[in-house]
C-alpha cells in the first residue's frame, strides 16, 4: 500500500475487492469459486487466508439478488469473528445470525464503524447503493442503481426508470467520488451506455469502474472507447482477478 492509496481486484459481476491502507472492503460477493487455482482474492474468490489479512474487514451486500448476496459470506465469521457486515434491509438474515456485527441499512441511512463511514442511497431496481468514506478514499457502488431502458419494455416503465435514476444521481452528486463501481451490462443492447455516461457527466468521479457484465468483458472495452472524458479514468476489464491500483 505503500505506493498506491488502494489495490481494487474484480471478482465477478459486482464484486469487488478493495484494499485501503488500514481496511479490506468486499462489495457484492456472488461467485465463490475461481476459473483457476486456489480460492484468493487475486483469483477472484475470497479464501481463508485473504481473511487472516491484519486489515480491518467489511462486508457490502446492495440487495438480496442472487448475483449480488452469497450467503456464503456469514460464514466467514468461522475465520474472522470480527469481519462486520453491511447489507441492505431487504436481505433476509435469520434473527439468530443477527449480532452488533451484521448492520442491516435502509435508503438514506448512514453508519460508522470505527473510522469507516457509509451512507445509502436509493436504487431504482431493488435495495441500495453505498457511499463509502475510508483512509481519505470516497467510494461509490451502485448496486442495481442505473439508466435500465430495457429494449423490450414500454415507453411508460423506460421513462419511470429514467426519472428515478436521474433523481437519486441529483442526491449523490455534492460528494466528490474518487472511485465509482457502476452497471454497464450489455442485456441492454444499444442502451448499455447510457447510465455510465450520465453519471461520469455529473458526477465525475476520478476513476470509473464497470460492473454488473458478468463474463462479458468486451463490453467494458467498448464503453471506454465510446466514452470521451478528460478528467475521469475509465477502466476496461479483462478478467477475472485483474487487479487495478488507485
């Protein structure tokens, strides 16, 4: 960490790994198995020694999606009894798991856990998304959060979607972000753009990253050359475990 202010690793769809100076933060678990070798962060599955890291560890769920919440996650614990967890209110977690470890947040409710601050905001899909500030480093995910103008849909429901996207970007827009995760995800056909390009015109962030394509890495290639900016980064991604350095 000594040359860098944060190492960010894919994991796969929205997952993330990101580690700052003092923390460990992972967004999103979904998959937990690699494409090759051990499970490790630099595989893209999380294993029992990236637990056993001296780095405070939290834990980011959006929504209760499959592709966003593996309950695997909750077991962790075995290893690292002090990982504290924070999950949208929309995921079910079983009363007798539920400890001053396990954070369940609501739209627009915010948290500290030691020198770590996180506030929610809305998605206009299901669940939130996460305002991050820790170690002098603003991070944004998105969860569900995006333009969706599916091709297939109504003019009624594209413009509903429209609205509320644009109104939730209006709320977070006053915090300067320096690193984004946010959906760029190719089921939207000539639309996949829209949501990544709005968001770096408001909000600027000093590095955007894509997420929610799954395996479609081609896609990320393809919003980066699309997407002209001068004062933000956009990364394409090309595997699994690619690590970036912030």
């Amino acid at each position: 960490m000594e040359t860098c202010r944060a190492k960010i690793n894919y994991l796969y769809n929205s997952g993330f790994a990101v580690e700052t100076e003092n923390y460990l933060l992972i967004f999103d678990y979904y998959k937990d198995s690699t494409d090759k070798g051990n499970k490790c962060i630099s595989n893209a599955a999380v294993g029992e020694e990236d637990l056993k890291i001296q780095k405070k560890i939290i834990v980011f769920s959006s929504h209760s999606h499959f592709d966003h919440f593996n309950p695997i996650i909750l077991k962790w614990r075995q290893i690292r009894p002090d990982i504290h967890y924070i999950l949208s209110s929309d995921i079910n977690i079983d009363k007798k798991d539920r400890d001053t470890y396990i954070n369940m947040l609501s739209v627009y409710e915010d948290l500290h856990i030691d020198n770590l601050y996180v506030k929610a905001f809305s998605s206009n899909d299901i669940g939130i998304s996460f305002l991050v500030k820790v170690d002098n480093i603003t991070i944004f995910h998105s969860g569900d959060l995006n333009w969706w103008h599916w091709w297939d849909e109504n003019e009624e429901f594209n413009s509903k979607m429209e609205k509320s996207f644009k109104s939730e970007i209006e709320k977070i827009k006053s915090n300067f972000i320096d690193i984004a995760f946010f959906p760029v995800d190719s089921r939207l056909k000539e639309y996949y753009f829209i949501g990544g390009e709005y968001f770096i015109k408001e909000i600027n962030p000093r590095l955007f990253i894509p997420m929610h394509f799954r395996e479609d890495f081609n896609i990320t290639k393809k919003f980066k050359e699309k997407i002209e900016t001068a004062n933000t980064k956009i990364l394409n991604i090309a595997k699994r475990g690619e690590q970036i350095l912030y």
